[in-house]
C-alpha cells in the first residue's frame, strides 16, 4: 500500500473515485467539498495498491487532530468495489503510520450509515474495532424504508388534507433566495444560521443540478414552507426545512414531505429526515424525533469513533 496527501492535482482522480466507488457521495466530490476549503486545513488522504486507487479518505486537521471530515455531514473510508477486509485493515494499518509520522495524535473518524451505501461497505468498522477505536458520539437518524413505508399518524394526514383544500401548491425552485431569508429567520429563533451561505448554496446548486433541489409550499405568492433535498440516488435526504407561521398553522411542511415521499421520490429505497440529537448524541430533541416517527420515519445510528495515535 501507498499513501500519498490529497492536493488540487489530484481533483479529476479523485472524483473519478467517488463517483465509481461503492460508497462514496456528491459531497465527497472536490466539486463539493472545496466550497468552504478556506474554512479547513485539508490533510485527505489517497490510498494506492500498487498503482490501483484502492481508497480515499476525505479528511481535515485541527490542532493535530484529524477529522473525517468536520465540514461534511458524512465521512469516513471512501472504498473501491475491489476492496476486500485484508485491504482494509492493511489501509488503515497504513493511514495510522502515515498521520503519526505527521505528529498527529487522534483522528475522529465518521462513518456513513449504511442505507448511503451503493454495496455493503462496513470493512471499515471491523477495522476500527481492531485499533481500537472508541465510540464518542451517537446520532439519531429518522428514516423512512419507502417501499414498505408506515402509514402517516392520522394528524399528518389531516395537515395534508387542509393543505390541499386550502388551495395550497407544491413546486420546484432552483432560485434559493426566497427560501433562504424564511430558512435564516426560522433559525435565528435558535440562535443558528443555515450551514451554507444563500451564494453558496447557489454554486452548490449549480454544481449539482439534480442531486440538490428545493421543493416549496406556496399559497399565491406566499411562500409558507420548503425543503431542501439532498437525491443521493437510493436515498433523498432533507438537507434543510423550515416552515413560515402561516405555513406552521397549515400543517405545510407535512404536505411538502407527504408529496415527496409519496411521489417525487417513490422509487427511492430511503427519504432521511437527518439528525434529532445535540451535545454528541446525548441529548434527543423529543418533539423534533416525534414529527419525523409521525409520518413513519424510524431509526439508525450515524457513530463517530477515536483513535488515539501513541
């Protein structure tokens, strides 16, 4: 095995890997990720067998700490079809010994949950288990399997009734900037802001036109709520929601995720609803979770482990 440091030379190999890896993600395209490459030291790595690229490993430091990868909300080992568990363990022999040369001491490693994956693709956590790797954060996810999908809770279904009687229309937008300013000042209740800025979305969108789309409930004119669908091809996942009083009143959002899940993504094997825990998965926000389980979303873990490098 050989490790060489990811650099710009690297950009067409790279996402010529991630795009015939088994899994791999848009978000692990250069094309993705180096939006905000001035927010992070990248340290990725590239892992060759002989002069075959066998793996990649999208990756930051901070203060001598490797993340995978701190700005992504996935991460983790990015590995060929070929790949088989002696290969793992043998990469990850070789990443440790290449990151303690680095003087690193930790990486916080961030696997991606197994219904993102194209193939099964859990070498890794076999790998991590033989370095002892220790689990520090767990996160709920809500997720619907759409092909035997449970039922929406009988509240959810009036929501959508009202909506429709109200006169209410779902559409497509790919201009962000309407959804943007209601999005930021939903947030702003919370003290937090979007994790993308409205012209970054925008490259974003531009970049990838069809895996990243804004779908809005809108009265006439008056924009009551929209979602933000990450299409990872098996799976659509809400990237972002937020609803405008009028829209809460309306049960709005309830009618954008209904239509989803019922129609624009049918075919999926999964609709993600994303994370409803804080303070490293110690802390379950209820009510968030219950909205997600009353229109049939149910449970897996996305785990993040140590490695202490001695």
């Amino acid at each position: 095995m050989r490790v060489i440091r990811y650099n710009v030379s690297k950009a067409a190999e790279w996402n010529h890997f991630i795009n015939g890896s088994k899994n791999g993600l848009f978000l692990f395209s250069r094309s993705y990720m180096d939006y905000h490459k001035d927010r992070y030291h990248d340290h990725s790595l590239m892992i060759y067998k002989k002069e075959k690229l066998m793996a990649v490993f999208p990756a930051n430091e901070n203060s001598k700490i490797i993340h995978s990868h701190a700005g992504l909300t996935f991460g983790g080992l990015i590995m060929s079809f070929d790949i088989k568990i002696a290969d793992c363990i043998s990469i990850f022999d070789h990443i440790i010994l290449y990151y303690k040369s680095n003087e690193i001491g930790e990486i916080n490693y961030k696997t991606i949950s197994y219904i993102f994956q194209k193939y099964p693709s859990q070498e890794d956590l076999y790998a991590l288990f033989r370095h002892d790797a220790v689990l520090f954060r767990r996160d709920i996810s809500s997720v619907i399997q759409v092909s035997e999908r449970i039922k929406f809770s009988e509240t959810k279904r009036q929501s959508v009734k009202k909506c429709l009687k109200e006169g209410i229309e779902l559409f497509e937008n790919d201009n962000f900037t309407d959804y943007w300013l209601l999005l930021s000042k939903v947030l702003a209740r919370f003290n937090a802001k979007p994790v993308h800025t409205l012209d970054e979305i925008h490259l974003l969108k531009k970049n990838f036109p069809s895996q990243i789309r804004l779908f809005e409930a809108r009265l006439k004119e008056d924009l009551l709520a929209g979602v933000v669908i990450y299409d990872y091809g098996t799976v659509a996942h809400t990237q972002y929601m937020a609803n405008s009083e009028n829209g809460r009143k309306s049960g709005a959002l309830d009618f954008i995720n209904f239509h989803l899940i019922n129609e624009y993504f049918k075919n999926h094997r999964y609709f993600s609803f994303g994370i409803s825990t804080e303070k490293n998965g110690r802390f379950l926000n209820e009510g968030l979770i219950l909205q997600k389980e009353m229109m049939g979303a149910r449970a897996v873990v996305n785990d993040f482990y140590k490695i202490k490098i001695a």
